[in-house]
C-alpha cells in the first residue's frame, strides 16, 4: 500500500506531458508481454465467433416471427 501510495505522489509531481509520456510507456510495455494468436488460431476464432453470431440471429429472427404471427392471430 505505501508502495501505490508513494507512486501516486510522484505522479502528481510529475508535469502533463511527463505523465502523457509515461502512460504510453506503460502501454507499449504492456503490450509486448500480450500472447498474439497465430494466424490459425485467428482464423479459427473468427470462424467461430461469425457461425455462433449466425445462429444467435437465426434463433432470434424465428422469436421475432413466431411473436409477429401471435400478435397479429391475436388482434387482427
């Protein structure tokens, strides 16, 4: 905690920019310790991702019809 607390303090100190600077550091240093996916694995997801985001609108779009016919049997 006084650890936070003592970085906290010499980041106030620190000008605009200085902290500007700093926050994309921290970002670049973050994103080099990101695992990238493989092409393969890429591919893979998206493929996934796109069959899954498919069926969820197929299961949706019947929902919705089902209710349309409903409601008009129901007023006409």
């Amino acid at each position: 905690m006084e650890q936070e607390v003592t970085r906290n303090e010499s980041t106030e100190q620190l000008g605009l920019f200085a902290r500007i600077a700093l926050f994309y550091r921290q970002v670049i240093s973050e994103l080099k310790r990101v695992v990238w996916p493989t092409r393969e694995q890429l591919t893979t997801y998206t493929s996934v991702v796109l069959v899954f985001v498919t069926f969820i609108i197929a299961v949706v779009s019947i929902f919705d019809l089902g209710l349309t016919k409903l409601v008009f049997w129901i007023f006409g």
